[in-house]
C-alpha cells in the first residue's frame, strides 16, 4: 500500500514537470498553439488530449491581452527613477528601464553634473521579460537595473575648474592692472641689482585674538602696503629683476571636510571657508605680481608651508597657466618644496623651514640639492618662514664658501587664540626684502613693521 502510494505521487510529479516542459515548448513555438497536435504529443509522450488542453489554456491566457495591442506598449514596466542626495553623497537608481544600460547613460540622462561630482561606485543588473506581439509571437525584451553613487569632488584637486574660475575671476583685475612692462632696461656698463621681497605667513582667512580684528581685506591693505613701502625704498638701487617669494602658509588652511584643517589635519579657526580664502588670495597675488611686473622682470618663487601645501601647489599651477605667454613674469611653481635661485656669485634658497630643521643636516640637503651650482657660488642664504619671528644664523664654514645664513623672516599675520594661550606673541608684524649685487653678495635688508594697537592697524614702517 505505501509502495503504490509512492509510485503515484512520483508519477503526478512527472506529470507536472513534463506539463511545465511542454508549456515552455509552446511559449517557444506558438503556431503549435492551434495545431500538430499529435507530433507534439509523440514528442512529449503523452496524449493528444492533453495537448490541446495545455494549448487552449495558453491561447485563453493571452487572447485577451494581445488582441489589439503590441507587446511593447503593455508588457513594458514603466521606469522608475529614485535619487537621494545629501550634502556629500548623491545616489541614482534607475530600475525597468531600457534606456539606461550604462555608467555614462545614467549620467547623461540623470543630468548629473561632473565638474561637482565624481563616481563613487555603480552597479549594473539585467533580466528579461517575455511576451507575445500581435502575431502571437513570443518576445524577449532586456531590462536594465542601475544604481550608482557620486561623492562630492575635492575642489583643490579639480585643477580644470580652478583654472576657468581664475580666468572669470581676474577678468576686473586685468583691466586695472596692466602686466605691460613699462620699466626701462639696463644700459651697457650699467650696474643692476636683484630685489628679494616676500611676505612671509600671511595666513590669509585665520582667526586672530580680539585686539587685532584680522580679515581679509586688513592682510589684502598689509601686503600692498609692504610692498609699496619695500620697493619705493629699494629705488635708490637699480633694480634689474625682482623675486617674489610667495606661499609659506599664505593660506591658514588646506582643508575643508571634515573640519577646516591644515594640510596635516591640524584644526584651524577661520573667518572665512577655505575655497572663499584661496580665491582670495589668487586675486590678491595677481594684483601685486602685476604691480611688481611694471618695474621689473619678475620670478614668482611658490613655497608651500604646512598649513597651505596642496592649496600653494595648485595656486602656483593657476599662475603658471596665466602667466606662460608674459615673458617677463616667471613662474616657479617646481614640486622640491625647497626652491634655489642663482644670481651671479649668489644662491638665494628658500623653503619653509617645517621640514628640515638640523642646521647640520640642512648643511647636507644643500649641496646635494644644488650641487650643479655648488663651485660657482660665494654667497649663500637661506630663507625660511614658519617660526613667525626674526632668526639668524650662520652656519660653519663649508669648503670654499665663506659660511651659510639661514634666516627665519618674521609675519604679518595676527596673534591667534592657540599661540596666544600658548604664550607665543610676536609684538613685531613684519615683512622683509633683499637688495642683491651679483658678486658682492647682499647689500641691504628693509623690514616693514605693521605695529597693532588698540585693535586698530597703523601704517607705519620702519628700516633697518
């Protein structure tokens, strides 16, 4: 009695599984829907009746729904389209759509702007859906499912779009200040001297102590006053070629997400974002390159500090492309964060001074770095930022130079809350230039002090 019980239910189960088989077959070959009955039945081995049961069962199904209409127009979902962004993230579904087969379909028509955002992952699923046209013809339609996620793009590292904004920006500052050379060249017999003027840890957009009120437009008055004042008094030497030293923390941050940070991911307090500061600043450096232009030859030198290092790196990318056609503006925008400039008998050396800071290896890193000029030179200094406050040293003799001076230059930027608690106040804001002869080596060095009192900015100066 059991062993006929299993008998029947594996052959009821046959029966199912040969009924799906047979089904398929018909789906795949509908004009066996309505004849040759009896060669499918041989082929299946079962019974004309149950043939034509399967087959008029199939024909009910579909009669209806493909009486007067295409396939297309009804079997088709409709597609669905779910986008979700945040302030960071932008995700896209697109799901039954045969449209949408790809990456670069989900862009172009989910509009997705790529100059803000970039492709963080995508994922791409098909499957198929199978009906019947108007002559009762099986069709196969592939539907696409596709998903992707778009994270918000690092504006530092868009250098394209940091250039075309550049170019739209300084549009006003190119029609006040002329980059035409105006200045007269040097005569035969005529002796001509080198001007070395920089302003050192400007920290452009930093939050300074209440008593100094520091902005933008306040370190924007700083600078054009140093270099006026700088320059007006470095006439009474002829000034063949000026070296503008630029960067060494002109920028008091590099970073925006997740906190406004230096390049290291120390925290920064600004008063303004870090995009706002470095356009800035582009703008701010332009205006004074552009004024120095007009006297002289002029080789902009681009130090990255540690508080600005990717941001001076792309700033100096930014010059470059908008300078190349003026030939009397040179930019140095070279990766050695430690930059050399050779002047007759002279090396003028910059760097910031965060890196290397044993005199003794100092010593080393010179002469390797610039050891193709290391037998032409007597006169050497290095200058360096960073420390905020005025330091100098002299080396020990090295071989056949007569020794090596490395000076800390002093700052213009504000006392801010961390060095302020910190007990590390500057009283003395300054900026400092160089007058240099080609073989008697430095001739002069001019400070500009900005003194601060009662909150309020003077413009005094004074030399040295």
């Amino acid at each position: 009695m059991g062993l006929s019980k299993k008998v029947k239910l594996k052959t009821e189960q046959e029966i199912v599984e040969k009924n799906e088989e047979l089904k398929d077959y018909l789906l795949k070959n509908p004009e066996k829907l309505r004849k040759d009955y009896a060669d499918t039945a041989a082929l299946f081995d079962t019974t004309y009746e149950s043939v034509r049961s399967i087959a008029r069962r199939l024909r009910a199904a579909f009669d209806e729904e493909v009486k007067a209409a295409s396939y297309s127009s009804s079997e088709i979902p409709n597609e669905k389209v779910v986008t979700n962004e945040k302030k960071d993230s932008l995700t896209i579904s697109v799901e039954d759509s045969n449209r949408v087969k790809s990456l670069d379909d989900l862009i172009n028509n989910c509009n997705v702007d790529l100059e803000s955002w970039e492709v963080d992952w995508f994922d791409i699923g098909t499957y198929e859906v199978t009906g019947f046209d108007n002559d009762r013809k099986p069709v196969t339609v592939t539907m696409y499912r596709t998903k992707a996620k778009f994270k918000k793009i690092n504006i530092w590292n868009n250098l394209s779009k940091l250039k075309e904004d550049l170019k739209q920006d300084l549009f006003e500052a190119f029609s006040t200040y002329s980059i035409k050379p105006d200045f007269k060249p040097k005569q035969a017999g005529e002796e001509g001297y080198l001007l070395e003027i920089g302003a050192y840890d400007l920290h452009l957009g930093k939050l300074g102590i209440d008593t100094d009120g520091y902005s933008l437009a306040l370190a924007r008055e700083r600078l054009h006053s140093a270099l006026r004042s700088l320059f007006e008094r470095a006439r009474g030497f002829r000034i063949e070629e000026i070296v503008f030293v630029v960067g060494n923390d002109f920028l008091n941050a590099d970073r925006t997400n997740p906190f406004t940070s230096t390049t290291a991911g120390t925290p920064q307090s600004n008063t303004v974002s870090t995009y706002e500061a470095y356009r800035f600043g582009r703008k701010l450096l332009v205006e004074c390159i552009n004024a120095l232009a007009a006297a002289a030859p002029v080789r902009v030198v681009v130090i990255p500090g540690n508080h600005d290092e990717e941001s001076m790196m792309h700033m100096g990318d930014a010059l470059e492309a908008l300078y190349e056609t003026t030939e009397h503006i040179t930019v140095d925008n070279s990766r050695p964060l430690m930059k050399g400039y050779k002047y007759g008998e002279c090396l003028l050396i910059f760097d910031h001074g965060n890196r290397v800071k044993n005199y003794k290896n100092l010593a080393s890193v010179i002469s390797q770095r610039f050891r193709e000029v290391w037998s032409s030179v007597r006169h050497i200094e290095v200058h360096r930022g960073h420390l905020h406050s005025l330091k100098t040293s002299i080396m020990g003799q090295v071989e056949e130079l007569n020794g090596i001076a490395v000076r800390h230059l002093g700052s213009m930027s504000p006392t801010d809350q961390w060095h302020d608690d910190s007990g590390y106040m500057s009283t003395i804001k300054r900026a400092h230039a160089f007058v240099w002869h080609k073989t008697n080596g430095m001739q002069c060095e001019y400070y500009y002090n900005v003194p601060v009192r009662n909150g309020k900015q003077t413009k005094e100066a004074s030399e040295e």
